[in-house]
C-alpha cells in the first residue's frame, strides 16, 4: 500500500491535496506537537474536517507526547489506522486496546534508534508496526538503510506465525529507495516529498507502487 503524506502537501488546500491522491491506498497525517519532535503541524480538528473531504482511511502518525490520552480520540474522529511512538508512551498495550475499541486500528512506531526485540511481544496488540527510516520531525530527509533489519525481523515474526501486522516504512521513500525497504518485507509505504514534489502525484503514486510490487516478487 502506499500512503502518501501531507506533510508535504499545500496546507491551506488539504481538501484538493487529498483528491490529488486519490489513487492512494491511505493518506498519512504526521501529527506534531513540538515537544516529541521539534516542529509542529496539525491535530484533532484537521483530521476531523480531512475525513469529511476525503474517502481514503486516514493514517495518523502521532509523533506527541502523551499518546495515552490522545490516541483514542483519533480514532474517535475517523482515523482508520492511529499510530504512536513507543518512545513517548507510558503504557501501549492499554493505548493500543482504547484504540482499537474507539473502531481503528492500532499501530506502534519506533524511532531509527529504538531496538525492536523488546516490543516483540506486545505487538501482538497492534495491527500495525510503523518502522522511522529518518528520524521523525520533517519531510525531505535522505533514507536510513542501516534500520533495514528491523524490517525484516518484523517480516520473519510475521511470516512465523508470531505476529499479524502491516509494516509500514516512513521517511525517505522514493523511486530509489522504494524496492529496498520492500524486499526487506516492508507492505506500506509512506512518501511525502516523493509524491506531493512530482508533477504528477498520482502517476509518482502508481511508479512506487509498480517498483515495490516488482521488489516484492523478488524477495
Ligand atoms: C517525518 C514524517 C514523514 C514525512 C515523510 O517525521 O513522519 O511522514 O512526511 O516525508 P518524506 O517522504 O519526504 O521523507
Ligand atoms: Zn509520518
């Protein structure tokens, strides 16, 4: 699946931005709150007013301290997938519970520097794993092969039965970038500059995709 972010996207014309994308699988929505990361975007009442604009299921990356409070309400509001940093949670397995009761899904993410192993077993309650290939905060940064084996670890739990979830790659995905995170068992692909920075966001859209089907096969 692809998902392009509108991080990169015309903020004050979000509506047609998402149209633009349309052919997408999700639209990724990086929530910030100047405090996890160092920079600032969106909450609540734009995700709110994006779900009635857009039919596409709304994937909001909370990258805000106290996730245990604020998760829940994206859901609340129409997010399809809501994930949240494993580094600013206090307690993720009741976070990822309220949300998947409030009706979406639940997904874990885990900055560049963040080990896997120890969340092995708690991801059992998530249907989502978000792996960081740049350190969160901004668009247009330059992908990080070396958290590669953390995609593929999530893929090998997967494919042994030990864990049901998407892996999903944010930050950095491009044309060049793309077929390297899929045959390391990545199946979501988020992409902001890539996608909003073509002239053709929705041709940049298909592209990836074709090359991470391509890589898929491969692997
Ligand atoms: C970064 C965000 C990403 C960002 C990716 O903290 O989580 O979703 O939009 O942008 P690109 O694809 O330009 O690296
Ligand atoms: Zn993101």
């Amino acid at each position: 699946m692809i998902a392009p972010s509108i991080l990169s996207a015309d903020f004050a014309r979000l509506g047609e931005e998402a149209e633009a994308v349309s052919n997408a699988d999700w639209l990724h929505v990086d929530v910030m709150d100047a405090h996890f990361v160092p920079n600032l975007t969106l909450g609540l009442p734009v995700v709110e007013s994006l779900r009635r604009a857009t039919d596409l299921p709304l994937d909001c990356h909370l990258m805000i301290d106290d996730p245990d409070h604020w998760a829940p309400r994206y859901a609340e509001v129409g997010a399809a997938n809501v994930t949240f940093h494993v580094e600013a949670a206090h307690d993720p397995v009741a976070t990822a519970r309220a949300i998947r009761a409030a009706g979406a899904l639940a997904g874990l993410s885990v900055k560049p520097g963040t080990p896997l192993e120890p969340y092995l077993e708690i991801l059992r309650e998530f249907d989502t794993l978000l792996v960081m290939t740049v350190e969160p905060g901004f668009g247009g940064q330059s992908f990080m092969p070396e958290v590669l084996p953390k995609v593929r670890l999530a893929r090998n739990e997967v494919r042994a039965g030990h864990l049901r979830l998407f892996v999903e790659v944010d930050g950095g995905i491009a044309p060049e970038t793309i077929a390297a995170a899929a045959e390391a068992g990545a199946d979501v692909f988020v992409a902001g500059s890539a996608v909003y920075g073509a002239e053709d966001p929705g041709k940049a859209i298909e592209a990836l995709r074709v090359t991470a089907r391509a890589a898929m096969a491969r692997s």
